[in-house]
C-alpha cells in the first residue's frame, strides 16, 4: 500500500461519499475507487460498508483509518524536517481564528508577518471553537487562535496573552459614576450577550455563575457583534462586557463609557494552537514570536484570573 492510498481512504472516511472524496483529492471516481479496492485486496477485509447510505467504516476500517492518520502525519513530518534542516520557512499554512479574536489581533500582526516570511503562504478561517477542533483534529488546519485552556487530548497549547473583560456602562446606568467595577457589581439580566456559539459569551456566563438572577428582565437578545451590543447598551437596554483589544478601537466618546475591574482583573487566555504532530512547526514558531512581539506593549495586565472559556457543563 501507498501514502496516496492511505489519503484516499481518509478522504472517502471524513465525506463518506466515493465522488466527494474524488474531488477533494483531485481524481477521478474510479481512480480512487480502485486504489481503495487494492488495499482491501491487499489485506482481505472491507475497510468500507458500501450498502449503508452514506457510506461507514467496517469496525476494522475504522481501526485502519486511525492508523493511517499517524502514518500519513509522519510521512508529512519528513518533509518538515528537511524544511527545518534547511532553515526554510515558508509552503501553505492553515490558521484559524475565533470571531472574537480575528477582527482586533489580525491587523496587528498580518502585515508583519508576511514582510518578514514571504514565502509563507497563509490561508486564514474565521472559526468557532468547535469547528477548529475538528478542523484540527482533521489534518484542514495547521493551527489556529483561540481561547483557552480547551483540555483536547490530541491538541497543543501555547499562551499568547491573556485579555481581560471590560464593562461598558451607559451614561444611564447606576454603575457609571463607578472608577473599577467588582464582579459582584454585574447582573445577568442587564448583559448583553453575543450569541451561542462564542466562547467569549461561555466567558461571561462562567465569570457570572455566582452573580444571581433576579428575572426582571423584559426581553433577552444574543447578538453576533460587539458593535450591535455597544449601540443597544446606549440606547439604555443594559451593559456589556468587551475584550480589551476591542476596547482599543472604539470612539473617544464610548471609551468614556468603559470601567475596568478591580484586581485580580477577569481575563481571557489567548493561545497559539495546534497538533501535537508539530508538523510545520518552524511556520508555528514564526507566528507565535511575531504575535508575541505586537501584543506585549498593548497587554500589560500581570495580575489576572483567568476565567474558562468552555460551556458550562
């Protein structure tokens, strides 16, 4: 058997359809289809139940499946290593973002990194945490930026800042004469919230699992942008909570409207993430000294607690 054949048999496992996984590996139907039938030849099982719609691995297919992600990844890391031996940084690199992240760390960075490594070509996805994860865990990203910790056993973490929250208080708000805010200052019911899915608002909610609900509320809204959030709090409907790095690009007039919380301050972390294959390393190295050499003089908050980013259970 071959490494072609092994990446054919991964992709009719992750589309389980035949034509899809053709596509996606640029040959014919029958091209693949008869490669995958080689092996199955080869070691006289069926690695697919082709009556079942759509298409599922055998029991054994699935352990060959997970086999062959290993042995695909270390044939993939013999390249990296000569790539490492020669110094050379560069080739396609698949990076993910969150959508909480990407709209304030990206400018900070992208234009750095790609005048000082030209050779790497990077294709950038905005994407929640679930689907980076998978995307990871696939083999269709390198690496990605999101909050953590994510406690994945087949992902790698390294810390690149941590974030804390910012209140945004209307004028109208009995909070607003307030210098620092207290944890205990906010009310569930009058926080504006981003929408499921976002792991900055499974933030919020974990950093106010001890603050009581009163049930006063007269309307609920899940918001995808900070912007909607920060316009409906003027219009006196309640308070939010933003990142710091958002809080850096807002109006002079709305920054009046910001209180930070007293120390430790509630804070987010933010980590470069990635296999633990390390494959690409070196590109993984890259990003992180440049993100690391931008953030430092725009996140200065030592004392922090990190609140979890992750769903409550």
């Amino acid at each position: 058997m071959t490494i072609t054949q092994l990446k054919y048999v991964l992709a009719v496992a992750e589309h389980k359809n035949f034509t899809l996984a053709a596509e996606k590996c640029f040959v014919t139907q029958p091209t693949l289809s008869m490669q995958i039938q080689k092996i199955e030849e080869e070691l006289s099982i069926q690695i697919f139940d082709r009556t079942k719609k759509p298409i599922q691995l055998t029991d054994i297919g699935q352990k060959i499946v997970n086999q062959a992600k290993n042995i695909v990844n270390e044939a993939d890391r013999i390249q990296d290593i000569v790539e490492q031996q020669k110094g050379f940084i560069g080739g396609e690199f698949r990076l993910g973002i969150i959508p909480t992240i990407m709209p304030t760390l990206l400018p900070m960075f992208l234009n750095n990194f790609i005048k000082k490594y030209p050779k790497v070509k990077l294709i950038i996805e905005e994407l929640n945490t679930d689907e980076i994860i998978t995307k990871l865990n696939n083999g269709h990203l390198d690496a990605a930026i999101a909050a953590t910790p994510l406690m994945e056993e087949k992902i790698k973490e390294i810390v690149l800042y941590y974030e804390p929250f910012v209140a945004y208080i209307p004028e109208s708000h009995h909070h607003f004469q307030k210098e620092e805010i207290e944890v205990s200052d906010l009310n569930l019911d009058e926080i504006l919230l981003l929408q499921d899915g976002h792991c900055f608002r499974d933030g919020i909610l974990n950093l106010c699992k001890n603050v009581g609900k009163n049930e006063t509320s007269h309307f609920q809204l899940e918001s995808g942008s900070f912007e909607t959030l920060i316009k409906l709090a003027d219009e006196g409907l309640g308070t939010t909570l933003l990142p710091y790095l958002h809080t850096l690009d807002l109006k002079e007039t709305d920054k009046l409207k910001l209180r930070h919380f007293k120390e430790p301050k509630p804070a987010r972390e933010v980590s470069l993430i990635f296999p633990k294959s390390e494959l690409k390393i070196q590109i993984i190295d890259a990003l992180r000294s440049t993100i690391a050499g931008v953030v430092k003089g725009a996140i200065v908050f030592q004392n922090v607690q990190i609140i979890s980013s992750l769903p409550k259970k």
